[in-house]
C-alpha cells in the first residue's frame, strides 16, 4: 500500500487576517455563500463585509442551522444552486466548516475554511462528520479533497471563550497516540494509504507543542493574550493535528468520543472534551506506563480537560449506558479497528471505568 499525505491547499495564520478575505479569494470566482451563525455574523460580520467593499464581489450570508446533517447540508446545497454561488466560504466551529466542506463537494465548488475558534482539527481535513439532527454521530464522510484555503485570524480565536482552546487541545491531545496506534497496526490512514514519516512527526510535534505550551496558553487566554504559546496551540490545535490525524490515522480516542455520543447526558460537552477522556481510555486499553499516563491525567487537569464521568456529565452513568458507549465505539467500521490489540465492547467499558478512576484519584477524590 503506497504511503499518502493531504492537506490543505493553502494555510494562512496571523492577527487581523480576516480583515483580508477579499485577496485571498478573489481567485475562485464572483460569487460567495458565507455559512455563518448569527452570533458569528453579529461578532464578526462587519470585519468580513469590509473586505469585500468596493469589490466587484457578490456575497450571501446564510446563517447556520446548527447540526452538520444531511438535511443542513441538502438545504444548502439547494440555496448554492438557486443563488448560482460560485464557491462557499464556512465562517465558526468545527460543524459550520464540514457543513462547508460536504456542501462544497456535492455542488463541485472551491471551499474556503475560516475558523472563529481552535476548538478541532476540522478544518484543514477532507473529512466532513455528519451527525444525525439529534446530534448523534452518524458516519465519516471522506472527501476528495481538502480545503483550497484555510484562514485562521488569531485575533479573533484568541477573543473566544477559552473553553473552545481548550477543548481543541484535548482534540489534538489523541493525534499522536492515534497515529502511534495505527502505526502499530499498519492501519490504513483517511486518505487511504499508509503514514508518511512526515505525517508522524507532525502528529508527535502536535504533542510536544501541547505539552509545552497548552499550559501556558491557557493562563494567556485567560487573561485576554494572544501570546506565542497561543500561537503555536493555536496551530497544533489546527495545521499540525489536521494532518497528524488525517495522514497518520485514527484509532480508539475518537471512536469512543463516537460512542459518548449516544449519550444525551454528555451532548453539551464539545467534540475535544470527550477526545480527551477517550484518549485517557485508550491509553488504559494499551496500558502504557503509569508514569506517562499520570503525566497526561495531570496536564488535563491542568488546563481543565475532563478526567472523570463526573465531568463529563455522566456521574451517574449505568454499567448499560457505558456498554452502549462501547458498543458504538466498537462499531464495524468505526477506529478502534485500528488498535493494535484485540478490543471487545467489555474491555472498553472496563478501560472507561479505570480512566475515570485514575482521574477521581488525581484529583484527589
């Protein structure tokens, strides 16, 4: 099987780029449909409308219903074709840029990714993760090809509540050990072949920077900074987690954040807050060292990354709700496939229920 990498076409990050949408788009056509909430637009409309005044440029707000599902994504697809728009851009989270991406793909347009948080490594993949309306994940949907820009003004990320940074740290924690995972295996990666050396050491950089720096960035953020530690959180969260996850593989983190899902008690946590605590799960299932287990437990907790059921809304989760997390972590098709041990839906709920014990013991509880 040949090695692939993919990315992005082009990645752009610095203050105050958004204010130059207009130059860097100008290229793909005369006509846009801006995906975007109404809370974004009210937040960042006006920088995004001044770009283009003066332009012989036509731009479309729509504002986003809230679910990257089938039914968001075939109304948007009908609004792109009545309005004969020659490219969409995503403008906010994680759901509005693969609402984007899947959007783009079936009106065969350029897509343009605009991220108003660090809170996923979404935006830089040619994967869309459709839910159902409830909210319940439904499947990966694999795309041809990444997106021909994303544009990050950390500017605007780093005015963002801090919970969103944070989270996308605990999306970028599971990078590295994902891709070690699947390495261990000789899993197939989401573009369909094997990892590039290139494609790991950018999974392990994520890491290395995160441990490094999230700890700093946090504190930064918190106190309205926008400093070179969230600079380099905000890539890793991005650029170097995109490609790690995409070119290197997923493995159990991700398919037990899949598994939470069908959870209501958990669906206000964000994407990256339950990564964590299914990374925290993997890494039981794999029983690595408790040293470097214990070194992770406490940088979540340090930058307040969820370590327990407790904290995931879940204190008091029923030995049957945590066997229907693991059996939809264990789905065919689903990641843990790409563990490099053998994993049942028992061995899973037990891995969960020591996670959460290691993190009650660290904290103290």
């Amino acid at each position: 099987m040949a090695k692939i990498l993919i990315s992005p076409g082009k990645y752009v990050q610095g203050a105050g780029e958004m204010g130059k949408l207009y130059d860097y788009v100008k290229g793909y056509g005369k006509k846009a449909l801006i995906l975007i909430t109404a809370s974004g637009y009210k937040r960042i409309g006006q920088i995004v409308e001044s770009s283009f005044e003066g332009q012989d440029f036509e731009i479309l707000f729509d504002y986003f219903n809230g679910e990257c599902c089938k039914t968001e994504i075939n109304r948007l697809i009908e609004v792109m074709k009545e309005k004969e728009c020659d490219f969409i851009i995503g403008i906010g989270g994680g759901k509005i840029l693969d609402t984007s991406k899947a959007v783009a793909y079936h009106c065969k347009t350029p897509v343009i990714i605009c991220p108003t948080i660090a809170s996923t490594d979404a935006p830089c993949s040619a994967l869309s993760v459709i839910y159902t309306d409830e909210g319940v994940f439904e499947e990966y949907f694999f795309l041809p090809a990444n997106p021909n820009l994303v544009l990050m003004d950390t500017d605007i990320i780093a005015k963002s509540p801090v919970r969103l940074t944070v989270s996308g740290m605990g999306d970028a924690l599971a990078t590295y050990f994902e891709a070690r995972a699947a390495a261990a295996k000789n899993a197939a990666n989401c573009a369909g072949g094997m990892a590039t050396t290139a494609a790991v050491a950018l999974a392990k950089l994520c890491f290395e920077t995160l441990m490094a720096e999230g700890r700093k960035a946090k504190i930064a953020l918190e106190a309205g900074a926008c400093t070179e530690a969230v600079e380099k959180v905000i890539e890793a969260n991005t650029l170097l987690s995109g490609i790690g996850f995409e070119s290197a593989g997923l493995a159990g983190a991700h398919a037990i954040h899949n598994g939470l899902t069908v959870l209501e008690e958990c669906h206000h946590m964000y994407h990256g807050e339950k990564v964590a605590f299914g990374t925290l799960t993997q890494l039981v299932l794999e029983n690595i060292d408790t040293e470097e287990l214990q070194d992770i437990i406490d940088w979540c907790i340090d930058v307040d990354l969820p370590v327990t059921f407790q904290q995931l809304g879940l204190a008091d989760v029923t030995d049957e709700q945590l066997m229907a997390v693991a059996e939809a972590a264990c789905a065919e098709g689903d990641t843990l496939n790409n563990m490099p041990i053998i994993i049942t839906p028992e061995k899973v709920v037990a891995a969960m229920k020591a996670a959460d014990a290691y993190g009650r013991y660290s904290l103290g509880l």
